[in-house]
C-alpha cells in the first residue's frame, strides 16, 4: 500500500516499570486556617509569612505556594517572602489583596514532585495554628465526613 509503513508492535510496560518512570506531585507542607493579617495592594506581589510557620511547613523564600480562602472561597498562586519569626504575620500582597480580607481564614500549600515509589512513602509537613497564627499542632490530615452517617 502506498503511503503506509511497518508499524512496530506497542511496547508493553508493566504497572511497576510505568511507576518507575512515574512522577507525582504531592503536597509538601501546608498551614492550614491562618488569620489574614493584612492585605497590602501597594506591594509588589506575594504573601509575607511568618518565617517561624514557614519552617515547620518546610516551605522556603520564594517558593511557589497556593492560597485557599476558606472564608470566601478565592483560590491563587503566589510565592513567599518570610516575615518576622513569631509575628504571626500572614500579609497577602499586590493584586492577589483585592482576593482576600484582614480576618479571613486561608490554607498556604506548597507542592512537590516526586517519583511513584518516594511518593508512596511521603508524608506532609501540616502546620496547624490558632486565631493569631502561633503553632498549635503539627500533625497528618483528618479526612471530612468523619461524622458522616453510614448507611
């Protein structure tokens, strides 16, 4: 047949060599439910964390994070300049204040990649803080619906 070539058979993998070759991306760190403690528009961009929460959520100077407002639903992408070690400070800054107000509660989540197999193993640095953003609890995650009814 003109035009057509010899097509060579589909190399087959098996599900342990495709998770070799397998990258994740898996969360990293999170500070989950800290206070919006200010929201500067005039700033050039980001959100300014105390740099103590940073430590314990492993997350690092301009490192890309996501910010969830649990109180108003906004969802963003930012990076993180550190600010003060125990000031509590949680400033969201530039154009990402007009998504966000002083109060709000939000969830700072950072990301990494990994192959399958270090995947499987991983665990995630979870900050949980208070109403002024100190340190409560370093703890894994609990799941929702742990009061759901079964039925």
């Amino acid at each position: 047949m003109i035009g057509l070539r010899a097509m060579r058979p589909i190399e087959r993998l098996t599900t342990r060599e495709v998770r070799v070759h397998m990258r994740r991306r898996m969360l990293s760190g999170k500070i989950h439910r800290a206070t919006v403690t200010g929201a500067d528009i005039e700033y050039e961009g980001s959100v300014t964390i105390d740099g103590a929460l940073l430590e314990h959520a492993d997350i690092l100077p301009h490192e890309v994070v996501w910010v969830w407002d649990v109180t108003n639903g906004a969802r963003f992408e930012t990076y993180v300049i550190p600010g003060e070690h125990g000031s509590g400070v949680v400033c969201v800054n530039g154009a990402a204040a007009h998504l966000v107000d002083v109060g709000d509660l939000v969830i700072v989540a950072d990301f990494v990649e990994m192959d399958d197999e270090e995947a499987r193993s991983h665990t995630p640095r979870n900050v949980f803080v208070d109403e002024r953003n100190r340190v409560v609890e370093l703890r894994e995650e609990r799941g929702g619906q742990t009061g759901l009814r079964v039925v």
